[in-house]
C-alpha cells in the first residue's frame, strides 16, 4: 500500500526512487509546503535559491519548484547549471535568501532523487523544519488547486551562476596560492557529479597539476553502485593513483558535499583518519582553536585531538541537522560524521566536499608531507584506531521490523569483547573498552548500516562478522538481503 505521506525526510533531505515516490506531483507538493513554512516562517519579502545536481531530470524537477516557489509569491533565483550543494547553500546566506531547496539525492544510486531544504543559515533543515514541511504535503495533495504555477519564463524567477561567488568565498578560506605553488599532483574524481571542474579550475596556474577523471555529466554513474566516495566505488581513481605519479587523489559525492582521499600509494584512507587529519592541521598545524563537533559515528581520535589542546568535543546524532546547529550554538571550529562531510567555521555551518579536499591539500602543502606521514603524525598522538562499515541491504518497508528486532536483541558481547555499555541516542551503539560498534537504520533507505571502531585491528574482523551475523538472525524470518560492499 502507497505510503499516505510520500514526502519523508531523512538525515539530510528527502529522498526517493524517481518514477516511484519522486514524481513531479510529489515534489510540486514538497515545494508547495516549504513556500508555506517559509512564508509562516517571515520569508516574505525575501527570495528563494533553488539548485541541482546532474542527476536525470534534476534540471526540469528544479524548474517545477521554482515554478511553485514563484506561484507561492516568491522571488526565485534558479541556477543555470548543476552545482555543489555547499555553493547552493553558500548563495543562500551570500544573498541573504530566506531558504532555499536543492533537487539532489546526494551519494544514492543512480535511480534516486531528492530534494535537501536550506533555511537561511545555509546548513541542513532542523527537524523542527522538515516535520512543519512533512506536515503540510497531505493536505496539499489531497488538494492540487494549492499548488499554482508560475509560468517558466516569469519574471519572478531570475537565473544566477551558482559557481562564481562560491569561488570567491572558497579563496577566503584557504591558502590558494600555498597549494597551487607545492608542486602536487593530484588526481580527482568528482564521480561524474556536481563538483567536476572546480577543483582544477581552483587550482590552476602553478606548479600543482590535477588530473580529473568521470568529469562528464553521467546520470546513470556508470561503473559505480553510487556516487559516494568510498572504497568500493572508486576502483578507477584508486588504480590511477596506485600507477605512480601522484601524492594524493580526492574525490566528491554526486553534490560535492563529502570528500574521500587516496594516499600517494593508492590506499584509500576512510573517513574516519580524514576527519582526524583535519582535526589535526586546524589545531596543530594552523594553531585554530575551537570546539570540534561529531557525530556519533564519528572517530573517538578528534576527541582525544580535542582534548590534547585543551578544547571541547561535542557528540550529537548522526546528520548536520544536529551537527550544524550544534556548531553554530559553540562557535566550533570544525564539524564532522562518519559519511565523509565536514563542515568549517566562517565558512557555513553544512558539509563542504570541496573545501574539505582543499584543506587536506593544503594540510600536504604546510607539512611537505603526503597523507600516510600526515596520518602518522596523528597516530603519534592518538594510537592508531581501525574502521569498518558494512550495509545491509533489506525488504523495502522493513527497516521498521528491523528496528523493533534490534531493540529486543540484548547482546553481552561481540567476538569475545565484552559490551561495557550501550547507547541509543541514534541507533544501537555498543561500547567497549577500545572501541564501538553500532547498528544504524538509514533514514532514506532500506538498509541497516554497521559501524566499528576498535584500537586493535586484528579484532575488526571477527567483530563485524559477528555483529552481521546478530543482525541477520535479528532479522529473521524478514528477508534481509545480502551485504552490499
């Protein structure tokens, strides 16, 4: 039975397979609710910035909102191309825009889209925002009339180039002439989506040199399950930089707002040892000083970074809905999660890819070092700390039962370490003495997420076999499906 409520959001937006939930008299109505929260809100008076990504049919989805957003009274500026979500995002407070919405679904296979709602700071909606947006979609589709369309060619929808002041602000953030004149070669992959271009066209003009592959418009991502960097998706950038001739290799999401790295020697380095390298040369190597904020997925190593240098280290639940806020309220320094998305002070308080991948260049530039020295640095400090993640796949409309099995699941240990403690902030989090290991439903998704982290990486393993294997017996009889890589 159809969902009475197709628009639901998860950690960062709404997202869904097109054809099925997202259809154009879904995302008409999405559009239609958030013109009405935004106007309840006191956005009248002040525009709208509507974005998207390279998706299929992104382009018209985002003129079908714009058309709404403009039939609700709203000035509109729609980008004349596909575009980061951290430039959409920086166009929303560089403009002083009320909020904007962004046709995307971000790292999700080729099949999904989505749409991601800004407020005025530019950051992920608060959940305080999304469920006033959610609210309002029944009653606008049992009622089509509501949704009046302005006409394409309105005068109320001016069309801006999203790339150019984000630029600009990205040349405030970071030392760019520091990293053009290093001497690095760098390869990138921008995964066939919104970010391809602008780390070479940053770049250019040293003695740097950047190679970019998947640099064209793709939507269907051939090659890869999603666009999201990770290990297993990034196969050609991993055996580029592993042929010789590189320090580094960077990659993007389908909308730029996550970063992977790949050493010099071709060995990608997770997203965990990322955020911790961050950490590091914002505190360190540039001498910052600020709270760090993470997600509960988050590597323990930023903690004791933070508390090397005398500052705080604030936990919040997955998603920048939780993280940005959390930022803004304490001024933090730097922000980050699990997924690969950090966000920076002065710069917006949301996930930038883009800047993330030049930071860390910048990281490589300050110290002469490539990524493995950089790491070692860190493991100087903290130890080193090991990471696996493991998705399972399952029936569509399960992750409910799924979670109702994990709550009645009472594990005492896992692979002979025994279970210190358990959190459920978000999800099921099991401590140990040197490490975590938790279970996750995602919020856009039928899948169930597996995280760890543990000091000793001969335990990584047996423990994630075993937490898979607590997980498919949960789950039993519902049809859980078979791991994803």
């Amino acid at each position: 039975m159809a969902n009475a409520n197709p628009v639901r959001f998860g950690t960062d937006g709404w997202r869904a397979l097109m054809g099925e939930e997202f259809t154009f008299a879904n995302v008409r109505a999405c559009a239609r609710a958030a013109a009405e929260h935004f106007a309840a809100a006191g956005g009248r008076g002040r525009h709208l910035v509507v974005g998207y990504d390279t998706r299929f049919l992104s382009d018209e989805f985002a003129l079908a909102v714009a058309r709404v957003l403009a039939g609700a009274g709203f000035a509109v500026q729609l980008a004349d191309r596909p575009a980061p979500t951290p430039a959409l995002s920086y166009r929303i407070v560089e403009t002083g825009a009320a909020g904007g919405l962004i046709v995307t679904s971000s790292h999700n296979p080729f099949r999904w889209n989505g749409i991601k709602v800004k407020p005025h700071y530019g950051g992920s909606a608060s959940p305080e925002i999304v469920a006033d947006i959610e609210a309002r979609v029944p009653a606008i589709l049992a009622d089509p009339a509501r949704v009046r369309l302005a006409p394409a060619d309105s005068d109320a929808i001016a069309r801006f180039d999203p790339v150019a002041g984000y630029l600009d602000g990205l040349a405030r953030q970071v030392d760019l002439p520091r990293i053009r004149s290093a001497g690095l070669r760098v390869a990138v992959d921008p995964m066939y989506g919104a970010g391809a271009g602008l780390l070479p066209a940053l770049l250019d003009g040293g003695a740097t040199r950047v190679e970019e592959i998947h640099a064209e418009r793709n939507p269907l991502f051939p090659g890869l399950h999603a666009p999201e960097p990770i290990a297993a998706n990034l196969d050609a950038l991993l055996a580029l930089v592993a042929g010789g001739g590189f320090d580094a290799g960077v990659a993007n999401d389908g909308d730029a707002d996550r970063v992977g790295l790949v050493d010099g020697g071709g060995a990608y380095v997770d997203q965990m040892r990322v955020f911790a390298l961050l950490v590091h040369y914002l505190l360190d190597a540039r001498g910052l000083r600020g709270a760090v904020v993470k997600s509960i997925t988050a590597t323990a190593m930023v903690r004791l970074l933070a508390e090397r240098h005398g500052q705080p280290c604030i936990e919040t639940p997955v998603g920048f809905k939780h993280i940005g806020p959390a930022m803004l309220r304490a001024d933090a320094l730097v922000g980050g999660e699990e997924s690969g998305g950090y966000g920076f002070r002065g710069h917006l308080p949301e996930r930038d890819g883009i800047l993330a991948a030049l930071l860390l260049l910048d990281a490589m530039a300050l110290g002469g070092k490539g990524p493995r020295e950089l790491l070692d640095d860190v493991f100087a400090l903290t130890g080193p700390h090991f990471y696996r993640r493991l998705d399972l796949e399952l029936a569509p409309g399960a992750n409910a039962a799924a979670g109702a099995a994990l709550d009645a699941a009472s594990p005492r240990e896992f692979a002979g370490l025994p279970v210190t403690g358990v959190d459920t902030t978000d999800g099921w989090r099991f401590l140990f003495k040197d490490g975590w290991l938790l279970f996750r439903l995602s919020g856009t998704e039928p899948l169930l997420r597996v995280y760890a982290e543990l000091r000793d990486e001969a335990k990584i393993a047996p423990v994630m076999a075993a937490a898979r294997a607590l997980a498919l017996a949960a789950l039993a009889p519902a049809p859980a499906g078979s791991a994803r890589p």
